[in-house]
C-alpha cells in the first residue's frame, strides 16, 4: 500500500498514512470516465424543450372552405403543419435525457479519476478542515497556502467549509457522498480530510 502525507490546515505535515492501491493507485480506464462524464451530463439536461403539435394549435377546427369547386387545394384545418401558424411535425417534446449506467461502471470510473489524481500529485491529505466560523477569506488562505487555484475539499458534515468556500470560482466543499467524476474533473486538485480518505475508500473497496 502507497502512503501519503497528512498536513494540517498551515501545510505542516503531521503525519503519515496509508491508502488502498485498488482505488488510489489503480489503473486509469479513460473510456470509463468518458461513459460517467457523458451519463452525467445527460442526467443534468433539463429536456423541457416542447412545440405544439397539431393537436394543441388553438382554432382550425372548422373546415376552412369546402372540399370541391374553388380552385384550391383541399384542406381540412388550418392546424395542418403545411399551413403559416399549423402545428410542428415531429417537434421536441419534455423527456427525460437520462439512462442507466451499471454500478460497477461508475465506481471503476471514480477508482480512475482518484488513482490519477493520487498518481499527478493532485491529492492533499489534510488532518482536519476545523472552520471555527464561516469564513470565505479562511478557505482562501488554505488554497494559497497549499499553492492551489481550483480544488475540490471534501470533509464530512462540514457545513461551515461548504458555506466558506460556496463564494469562490476556484473551490467546491462536498461531502465524501458527493464526490463524483464530473467534478473531480473540473477542479484541478483534491484535498481530502484524513477521515473522508477513510470513508472513501471503504465504500469503494466493497
């Protein structure tokens, strides 16, 4: 098992721990990640496009003029889609975007953005993430501190860290139950509290 340095808030190391390989040293399976980000994306589009069909076109019930004698082509509603003003022909309609995407899939894909993360140098083990206070510019100090611009914090139940952080472009404050590829991606860096590294792992490795 690989072992990773556990900092306090001023990056001071503290102390030592170790991490499974099977979910921070494991093997990076791009196509995976790829299915998660897609499958995520998907679940996160709103699909309430709609147009009206000819059913819900208001008026044109009447026939507008009769079927022979007038020198016209035949029609039986102004509703029709040929006409200005007529219903759409196969428009979108509400849907729902999202799919099913196997369990094992998904926790293979979180294994491989955390295992690349671990393997960059992108991953902080820090002690604990004590905010006595809501307090943006304390967050802010923490990510300069550690050289960081944009990362993700994770720490369990820390609501003081979520709202600290909530304020500022370059960080994001979950719980272990939140992390998730997507994200994992879009910040550069992971700093993980020494018990969420624990959480994560345990849930992982089942």
């Amino acid at each position: 098992m690989a072992k990773v340095d556990v900092y306090n808030l001023e990056k001071e190391k503290v102390a030592e721990t170790e991490i499974a390989d099977s979910v921070f040293n494991a093997e990076i399976k791009a196509h995976l990640v790829r299915d998660v980000v897609v499958w995520q994306l998907a679940k996160r589009r709103q699909g309430t496009a709609a147009v009206k069909n000819r059913a819900r076109v208001k008026g044109g019930s009447a026939k507008p003029w009769r079927q022979k004698g007038t020198g016209r082509a035949r029609a039986g509603t102004s509703r029709s889609p040929i006409w200005r003003g007529g219903g759409t022909i196969f428009g979108p309609q509400p849907r729902d975007y999202g799919y099913r995407l196997p369990k094992r899939v998904r926790r293979q894909a979180l294994i491989s953005v955390l295992s690349q993360k671990f393997q960059e140098g992108k991953l902080f083990v820090v002690q604990d993430f004590d905010l006595e206070e809501i307090k943006t510019r304390k967050v802010a100090e923490i990510l300069n501190k550690f050289g960081v611009e944009k990362a993700m914090l994770v720490a369990e139940d820390n609501r003081n860290l979520e709202l600290s952080a909530r304020n500022l472009p370059g960080a994001m404050a979950v719980s272990q139950s939140g992390v998730n590829v997507f994200d994992l991606l879009k910040y550069d860096y992971l700093m993980l509290s020494d018990a969420s590294l624990k959480k994560i792992e345990g849930a992982l490795q089942k």
